[in-house]
C-alpha cells in the first residue's frame, strides 16, 4: 500500500466505547486493502472510551476533548488533520460490512459530480433503515402535516433503496457520508452553527448550490445500532432538532418563503401532537407525545418572538 491515503475516516464518539471498539474493529477488517487513516474525536467521554482507543488501536488519530463541542464542531476537528481525498464520516454505533467502504469510494472515484455518497443503513437483525430524506419545502411540509408522505414519498418505500443502480436523493442519515475533499472548496464539510441535527441537509444544500448531487448506493451495506449517544438524554435532543431546524431554514430562506417555511413546519408538528393523543395508551404513545409536546411549545414560543419582533 502505498504512503499515499486516499480515504480519510472521521468517527466522533460521546459514551459509546463498546460501540466504536466495534465499529474500528470492522473497519480494520474491511478496509485493507484500502489506503486510509482513522481519526476519532472524543467529546469528552466519562466511560473510558479514549483510553480504551489508544490501547486497543495505537494506529488512530485521537483528538480528546475537554468538552462535549457538538457533531458538526467535532467533524470539523477530525477534518483538519485529515489528508484524504475523500472523507468518510461515520458514526461510531456502526458496523461497516465488508466491501460496503470500497464500493462507496469506488462510486465516487467514477462519479465526478458526486459530492456526497450515502449507502444502505441496516438495523442490527438486518431490517432495513429508512435513510434518506429530500430536502425541507413547503410542499413537503404539507405532506407530511396531513399525513400524505408516506403514501406519495417514494423513499418510505423499501423497494426504494434496493434498487440496482446508485441514485440522486435529497440528503442522508449522517451515520455513513462520504464526501469529495474538493467538493468542499476548502471549507470544512459540517456547519458549526448547528449543535446537532441538520448538518446533513446543510451540507446536501452547500454542495448542489456548487453544481456537486448526493447519489445513494445500494451495493453497500452499514449496521448501524442508531442513537446510542442522543438515546442518553433524549428529550434535549429532540429540543436540539428544532433548534437546528429554525437556524436551517433562516439560514436558506429569506421573506415570503421564510414565514410559509416555518409556518408549514409548525403545522407539521401541530397535526403530529394531536395525531399521538390517541397512542397515550401505551408506554412508547405517551413518551411520543411529551416529545411532541415540547417541540410545539419551543417552535411556537419562537414564532410569537418573531410575531412580536415585527409589531415592536
């Protein structure tokens, strides 16, 4: 193998040892024949996971922090350091199966106008994860607040991500994205004005504005176990998605579209609180609307804040 890396890998990891011991293990088994380094940057874990990484691979570049600095910060840390060509950034509660990183890199080696690739998502009995989203309209605000998504939306179809041949789409779960270093022009792959959540799409949205698509491929697969650092303090992170979603759409749209954005969102949210009434007869029901519940009020507060920025 030659000095040249072709492939930089960008794991950030919070509380999650055991997973990312898992998930490097994987990618040393499946990624040999590879020409790649691994950077894992800690947002100051408190179980271990540093010192766990440094005795069982040596190899890696380790970055600690000192404090929980957020997914898109944390990337960005990783980024710096990185001398790939290519970036693969992985979430560190995955499983990557072999053949899935070769094949990914060979698309995108193939495919110039590939600024982002995403593959198939498993979860960890090998059912399929639903990973792909289209970008926020108001259309698809509307869709989905009367319930219309799922019968219209092709990718709530599973046929949708085995499809024989890679394909454009919106934007993908962060869990495996794998991006073209000069797709980026020098700026760092993820939005730091996002703690969480919508990095994803920020990122979608930055590089078809530069003439660059997001392609799924589905001759590759990833386990990926899902949420084990958010499911830690779920209710903030659910807060933490409209967060993001607010700075999104002040980010990309301006007047008209960007009252007719929020106001769709909010709507969304509206019908979805009423809609799990009706599940609060079972444990996951009530967990679901106390969610609910408290992304309306923080979306609603915000919208009365702008409402009365406007009338003062």
């Amino acid at each position: 193998m030659s000095d040249r890396i072709d492939l930089s890998i960008i794991i950030v990891s919070y509380n999650v040892k055991d997973h990312l011991l898992a998930c490097l293990g994987s990618i040393t088994a499946t990624c040999r024949d590879i020409a790649h380094e691994i950077i894992v940057v800690d947002n100051n874990s408190n179980d271990g996971l540093p010192e766990a990484t440094k005795e069982k691979h040596p190899e890696i570049k380790l970055i600690a922090n000192k404090e929980n600095r957020g997914f898109a910060a944390a990337n960005n840390q990783g980024y710096e350091i990185a001398v790939g060509e290519y970036i693969l950034l992985l979430n560190p509660d995955t499983a990557v199966k072999p053949g899935a990183v070769r094949t990914v890199l060979e698309f995108m080696k193939q495919t110039p106008d590939a600024g982002l690739a995403a593959c198939r998502l498993l979860n960890d009995d090998g059912s399929l994860q639903r990973s792909v989203k289209r970008l926020p309209s108001i259309t698809g605000n509307l869709m989905q607040a009367l319930f219309l998504d799922r019968l219209f939306f092709p990718e709530y179809r599973n046929s949708f991500y085995y499809r024989s041949r890679p394909f454009r789409i919106g934007y993908p779960s962060g869990a495996f994205m794998m991006v073209r270093r000069e797709a980026l022009k020098g700026s760092p792959p993820l939005n730091e004005n996002y703690f969480m959540y919508s990095e994803e799409k920020d990122l979608a949205w930055r590089l078809n504005q530069d003439g660059y698509g997001c392609y799924f491929v589905p001759g590759a697969e990833v386990i990926h176990y899902g949420g084990k650092s958010t499911d830690q303090m779920a209710e903030a992170m659910f807060l933490e998605l409209q967060k993001s979603q607010i700075k999104y759409i002040d980010t990309y749209y301006a007047g008209l579209k960007n009252i007719s954005m929020h106001w769709s969102y909010w709507l969304l949210l509206l019908t979805h609180f009423a809609a799990s009434i009706f599940s609060i007869f079972t444990k996951y029901g009530r967990y679901r609307l106390r969610l609910m519940r408290l992304a309306l009020a923080s979306y609603t507060n915000y919208l009365l804040t702008i409402y009365e920025k406007y009338n003062n």
